[in-house]
C-alpha cells in the first residue's frame, strides 16, 4: 500500500494551472486584455489605435505583469494589499489614559492655599431602615446630603459637610 505524506498547512499550497502559474497570476495576465480592449471601444477615436492607446495598453500589461510575478513565495499584487492596509489604518489610538472621558469634573473647584488646608472627617451615616430587603437606593444616590462610594467592601455612604 501506497502512502503519501500531507502537509500540515493544506491551505497554503496552492494549485497551478498551468505551468507554474496559479489562478490568480492567470487572472491578472488576463486583465490587460480585457481593460484595453475596453479601452479600444470605449475612449474617442472607437476602433482605432492612436499613440495614447498604445501607451495606455502598454502602462497598464507592465503594472499587471508586474503585480503577477512572485517575491518569497507571494505574489507582488498581495505584498501592495498589506502595504496599503498597513499604510491606510487608523492612526488614533482610543485607549489613551490622557484623556478626560468619564472622569470627574473638578474644574469649579478652587485651589487652596497650603495655609488653609484643613482635614475633614469622615462621618458614616446609619440610615434607619428596618427592611434589609427594600433598600431605596435611588433616594440615596439623588440625595444631596449624602455622598456614594463604592469601594471593595461594599456601599459607603459619607455624609457632605
């Protein structure tokens, strides 16, 4: 019995049609052709070749040629694919710490003068609920007596002075 050896990356090897060449080097040979013999038909002076048709027709089989001949194993057309995505990304970086997104606004607030620096205490509030179960916590977070923390041990409530 007969065995042969596959490769791990079946994905990679690629079908030559004829010759050496694949099916899209094939198709990019063919593209010459078909955009110069719409060129033939359509541009002014139909069904004749003027000097601009022959450089346009001559322009356009150098740059697919071109882009049909293969450098390590890929075809030129596919390293001008990579380069145009790699050169047309984004550029703004959106995970930047610098800026001011959800953060606080501290902005009315004045300096203090090193003189006048003073330390506030902080006063936990106990607030009279007997019912664990039906705690208001929109009427906490609107209030303006108290100020809401949530810290790693839970809810802090500290009253504003």
């Amino acid at each position: 019995m007969r065995t042969t050896v596959i490769p791990a990356q079946i994905t990679t090897v690629e079908d030559t049609i004829a010759g050496n060449l694949t099916l899209t080097q094939i198709l990019l040979l063919l593209s010459p052709v078909l955009i110069t013999t719409g060129s033939y038909v359509i541009l002014p002076e139909q069904m004749t070749f003027p000097v601009y048709k022959i450089v346009f027709t001559t322009l356009v089989s150098l740059f697919f040629v071109v882009m049909s001949v293969r450098i390590k194993g890929k075809l030129i057309a596919n390293w001008t694919v990579i380069l145009l995505a790699y050169f047309s990304r984004p550029k703004l970086y959106l995970f930047d710490k610098n800026t001011n997104f959800l953060r606080e606004n501290i902005s009315n607030i004045k300096p203090i003068k090193h003189s006048q620096v003073t330390v506030a205490k902080i006063k936990e509030i106990k607030l009279e609920n007997n019912d664990d179960n039906n705690f208001d916590f929109q009427t906490v977070a609107r209030s303006t007596e108290v100020n809401l923390r949530f810290t790693k041990k839970g809810l802090l409530l500290i009253k504003n002075l």
